[in-house]
C-alpha cells in the first residue's frame, strides 16, 4: 500500500483487481492475487455475521493505511450489532528492536488483550476522511487531513507524514528512500542485501522491505546515479533461493550521484518517473508533485 494505484471514486471490489495486477507485475499472472483480494473482502462482507471482531495492527505506514481502508468500509457498513475493536502497537518490551505484532509468540500476543480499545465513532470518521485524503489527486488534501485532531488514531500522523516524503524532494529531485539509499552507496555499503537492510535501520518505523528496495537501487542505476557490477542490475528470484550472483553484485556512485548528494545538482531530469502515491500519479510527463521538507508543503514542478 505503500507505492501503486489508489486512484479516487473506485470501490473496494473494484480496487481488488487493479492492486492485485500492480501487485504481480507486469509480467506476472495475477489469478492468485486477485483470489487473495476476493477473499479479503468475503472477510469484511462477513462482519456483521459476528459479535465482535478485533482489529490487530502495528504502527507503520501499511498497517496504518490497512486501518483506514478497513474503519473507512466499516463506517458504511450495517454494524450495528457488531462491537468493533483494535489492539495497536508500537512498541513491546521484550522485543527492544520491535518492528511488527509478527515477530511476537503466541503468548506474547495475548498479554496484548488489555490493552484492546472499542472502535469509536470518531475513528470511523476520521478513517473515511483519511482514507478519501489517501486516494486524492491532489496530496495538499493529506495535510488538511493531518490537521485534524488524531489523537484516537496515535500512529497515524507520523506514518501519513513518512508517506509524504515518499514525493520527489523539491531540492533534490528524490523521495526519502532514494537519497537513503544513494547516501548508503556512498558511505561505500554496496551489496544489494546490505543496502535494504541498512536502510530499513534508517526508518523509525518499518517500511519498504526488500524487493521495493532493490527497485530503488535498479532506478538508481538506470538514472546514472549509481552503477552496479556486473552490469546490468539483477533482482534475485521469487521462487527459489537467492543465487549467488546476487549476492555479488557490488554497487557504487557515478561523479553524476556524487554530485547529488552534494547539492551540486538534482536529479529530476535524470530518474524517470511512473507511478502512483495512493491517488496521486507520479509521472515525469506532467507537472510532477513535490514534497518540501523544510517548509513541510506539496507543491508542483512543472517539467
């Protein structure tokens, strides 16, 4: 939920098929995919059947968008007696390098029953509103929304702000994860597995995992910012164990990501764009959306 369409006025069944086709690839068969979806929503459907369903959840950015498409369908749906719950974490003390509920046994997630909080009114609204701010064409509407009292969803302002450094920084022409990942590359870690783990250590909470990282690092390359040995960059398989020519690829700056991360110059007319953040689409064709940090606003670069 990170990266990929979300485009405004489709509906959760409609949504289904087109994450599941982004989801595959574009040279992948999304049959399983799509039934994974289908199944999801024959979940939500089902809600009413129960008296009581419990929402559990973390902090980061996909457990956070996760929680306002699900409350968003709820605050439509016929629940009236149904009890709605969450159980929402950001921390445990016996995990000191806590990143998600996955990492706990199952006693450990049932020490987390008291701290189990009802489903307000209040979440549901903000969800829907947060929700529609997600899938908006125009990203101002998120900082609207991040204006908003969210004090009963606590996770979620710093996971929508970390979403909107996702944009091409309006100085330096990349989002957050690529100026990471170029500043790894040139603090000399250059393995693609040291690379993704390196920078998950960057993020407060956990974010992109692997295999979106290493298309960071085949951008980068293919944007002349960095440079892979041997040539070109070469994504390990989803089936099988990662081969060893994997693992040996070496990556390393050009002079052209050098001057970049100096602030010589930018990378806006180097890194081809084409893509979606929630609803807004990222192209490098249009008027390409911007995020400024220091000033924490959107605005337009017109190409």
């Amino acid at each position: 939920m990170h990266h990929g369409p979300f485009p405004k006025g489709l509906s959760l069944s409609e949504l289904g098929p087109l994450r599941a086709e982004y989801l595959a690839g574009p040279d992948a068969d999304a049959t399983d995919a799509k039934r994974d979806f289908q199944l999801r929503d024959r979940h939500l459907e089902a809600v009413a059947n129960y008296d009581k369903v419990t929402l559990w959840f973390e902090h980061d950015l996909l457990d956070q968008l996760q929680i306002l498409q699900i409350l968003d369908w709820c605050s439509r749906a016929p629940l009236e007696d149904t009890q709605l719950a969450m159980i929402c974490i950001d921390r445990y003390a016996e995990k000191p390098d806590f990143r998600g509920i996955g990492q706990l046994d199952a006693d450990q997630m049932a020490s987390l029953v008291p701290l189990e909080q009802p489903v307000t009114e209040t979440m549901l609204a903000l969800a829907a509103v947060g929700w529609a701010a997600f899938r908006s064409n125009d990203p101002r509407d998120l900082l609207t929304f991040l204006d908003s009292d969210l004090r009963e969803l606590p996770f979620l302002a710093d996971a929508l702000r970390r979403h909107c450094e996702e944009f091409p920084n309006a100085a330096t022409g990349l989002t957050r994860t690529e100026m990471q990942v170029l500043s790894l590359i040139g603090e000399r870690v250059c393995s693609p597995r040291d690379l993704f783990l390196k920078n998950m250590d960057m993020e407060t909470a956990l974010f992109i995992g692997d295999w979106p990282t290493y298309q960071v690092i085949d951008a980068l390359c293919a944007a002349g910012l960095a440079m892979c040995e041997p040539s070109p960059f070469r994504f390990p398989s989803f089936t099988s164990e990662v081969p060893p020519a994997f693992d040996a690829q070496r990556v390393s700056l050009t002079d052209v990501g050098r001057q970049v991360l100096s602030g010589e110059r930018d990378a806006f007319d180097l890194v081809r764009r084409d893509g979606w953040l929630g609803g807004v689409e990222i192209t490098s064709s249009d008027a390409l959306w911007t995020w400024n940090k220091d000033v924490a606003q959107f605005a337009r670069r017109t190409l």
